[in-house]
C-alpha cells in the first residue's frame, strides 16, 4: 500500500510538471507574438518639446527640439528619423534631417533641428512633418509650428486734387511698424509723374498716416490708319479708351496707380501694389503731339502758341535777308523806302500855295489890319 502511495504521488508531481512546461511555453508564445505584430505606439512615443523663438519669424531660423521616449524594454530596435520639411520650411543644404541611431534600447532621446522660415510664409500654423522607422517600418507625425506676420497693410484716399496736384493720404492700418515707407508714381497707362516720381514718408507706425503728392499729367495716345502695327498695339492696350476722329483718349473714369515700399519688422524690403481712381471730365480738344492733354484739373502741355512764334520769326528773318540783299544793289532805293515808311513823315504836314477864293470873314479882317 505504502508502494502505492508513493505512485500515486509520483504521478501527481509528473502531471504538475508537465502543466508548468505547457504554461511557460503559452507565455514565451505570447511574448513572441507580441514583439512580432507591434504597434509603434507602444514602442516609442514622439513629442514636440518646444520651439525658439515663439511665434517664428519669416526669413529667420528657429530651433526645435523633439523628444523620443522609449514604452517597452523587450530588447533593442532600429530607430530612424528623418525630419522632411515642405514650405515654408526648409533646412540647410548639409543637414538632410535623418537622425539614424541604430539598434537602440536608450529609455529616452531627444532630436534638435534648425529649421529656416521663407521670408514669405503665410502667417499663423504651418505643419512640419516627422518620418521616422521603427525597425524598417515607416511612419509619419506632424507638428505645428506658429508663424508671425512681419508685414503690415496700408490704405489710402485721394485728398486732394488742386490743378495737376494730387495730395494722397497714407494710413498704416496693419500691426505692425513700417520702416522706411517711400510711396512711388509707377509707369503706366493713364498717367505720368511731372517732376519727381517718388516720395520719401520716413517711418509709419500702426495706426499713423502721412501726405505724399505729386504733379501728375494725363497721358494721351494717338492711332492714325497709317500708323504702323506697333502704335496700334500701343493704342489698343491702354483700357477704356474712347475714339474721337482719329485720336485714343483715355477714359474719363481712370485709376492711378502707386507703390509702397517698406520694410518689415525682420528687416525684408517689401512693395505693396495700390491704386486709386480719379475722375476726369475732358474741358479742351486741344493737345499736342508730346501725348498729352487737357483734362479737368490736369493740364497738358500745350504748342499751339509757340507755332505763332516760329512763324512770326520765320517771316522777320526771311524780310530782313530780303533788305540785306536790296540795300547792297540799291542803297538810295532801301532809304527812300524806310524815309516814306517813317512814322514821323507819316503825320508831317505838307507845305504848298493855297489857290482857292478865301472866305469873306477872312477878307474882312484883313481889311480892318490894313485901316489901322
């Protein structure tokens, strides 16, 4: 009996061993799994830790700082990573942004770029994207980066318009300051600048305006059917024009155009495009072949009067070359000329014999002389 116990208790400890052998493989089979079908979550986890400067600046460079924290310790992975900027960003042209660190079985890293802004970036959040590789496979996380606008708006109105001066008010109604403000009188269609073209302003802080103004002429175009196909092409691109006869005169309601230069609070020389309209009413169809004319307010250069002059001049100098040439065949001839012409021998009276019957009062008193 006591043979049997012992059997019996022998079998026991058999079938206890051989449930433990069934267990731990069980587990080793799980872990297996496991580490085989992984998700990259709860391998490593990936965080923005900050940016400097805070908001970023376009055209300025920024450092970033990301930090990579390891969530298992089932031995050591292949980390990658590849920061792979788009626009506006971008990174030097020796640093192609892959931070390649190996099997790694560190609890923590932290990846630094620096990272350049395009000096023309949009404002507010742009993404910034993060490949990285977790044992050869790929994925991606994007981080938003905070860009400030440097730039500033404008607004303007005529203010005043007195003969061919135009007074143009400008206002500064962005946030930021704007350094340097030169407002300029670009080429174009309806008019031209009389004298200067531009207008230093000095610096506009938000909210500040200033007054610029300019001499400005109307431009005229002509187009003739002899003209040839260029001047045509120059006629027919000025818009809104209308045909008088065979003359192009520019539109009656009509835009000026003008620029802004400035520069920004990072320091990047900017040029905003305005216009503004001007309404003229034509008051003459007198112009002269410069390309100018009389609108309203504006006055174009006018020749007609210096036609006069050439021709008053041509007349004297052609009856003086005359009188040169006379007065050496014919001196006496030229002096009895200029003798008959003088003012003085004009209204000189003429002596001579009176012969007719004098008046009998005249008779009388000539009688009465005598008697005395």
């Amino acid at each position: 009996m006591e043979k049997n116990l012992i059997t019996a208790n022998g079998m026991k400890i058999f079938l206890l061993l051989l449930v433990g052998v069934v267990l731990t493989n069980v587990v080793s089979a799980q872990v297996t799994t496991t580490n085989l079908t992984f998700s990259p979550d709860s391998i490593v986890q990936i965080q923005q830790l900050r940016y400097d400067p805070y908001p970023v600046s376009p055209g300025d460079y920024f450092d970033f700082w990301i930090s990579v924290q390891s969530l298992q310790s089932y031995g050591a992975y292949n980390l990658k990573f590849v920061l792979d900027p788009t626009y506006p960003f971008s990174l030097d042209s020796n640093d192609s942004g892959e931070r390649d660190f190996g099997p790694n079985d560190a609890a923590s890293m932290v990846l630094h770029y620096k990272v350049r802004v395009d000096q023309n970036a949009v404002a507010g959040n742009n993404d910034l994207k993060l490949d990285y590789y977790v044992n050869g496979i790929e994925y991606t996380q994007t981080f938003s980066i905070d860009v400030e606008n440097p730039q500033t708006t404008f607004d303007a109105v005529i203010q005043e318009i007195s003969g061919s001066s135009v007074s143009i008010a400008i206002a500064n109604t962005g946030t930021n300051t704007a350094n340097s403000v030169i407002v300029k009188i670009p080429d174009q269609d309806s008019f031209i600048a009389s004298g200067t073209n531009g207008q230093m302003v000095g610096n506009l802080n938000s909210g500040d305006y200033s007054i610029v103004g300019f001499t400005l002429l109307p431009k005229r175009s002509f187009s003739s059917t002899s003209d040839s196909t260029s001047q045509t092409a120059s006629t027919s691109s000025v818009k809104g024009t209308q045909s008088s006869g065979s003359d192009n005169y520019q539109s009656q309601n009509t835009s000026l155009k003008f620029e802004i230069d400035y520069t920004d609070s990072i320091g990047v020389r900017r040029t905003v495009d305005m216009s503004l309209p001007l309404k003229l009413s034509p008051v003459s169809s007198s112009t002269s072949t410069t390309g100018y004319s009389s609108y309203g307010n504006f006055r174009g250069r006018q020749t007609s009067s210096w036609s006069v002059w050439y021709t008053v001049l041509i007349i004297f100098g052609v009856g003086g070359i005359i009188l040169f040439i006379a007065n050496k065949k014919n001196p006496k001839l030229v002096k009895g000329i200029f003798a008959k012409i003088n003012p003085k021998n004009l209204f000189k009276k003429k002596k001579g014999n009176y012969t007719g019957e004098l008046p009998d009062w005249i008779k009388n008193a000539k009688e009465k002389e005598k008697n005395k």
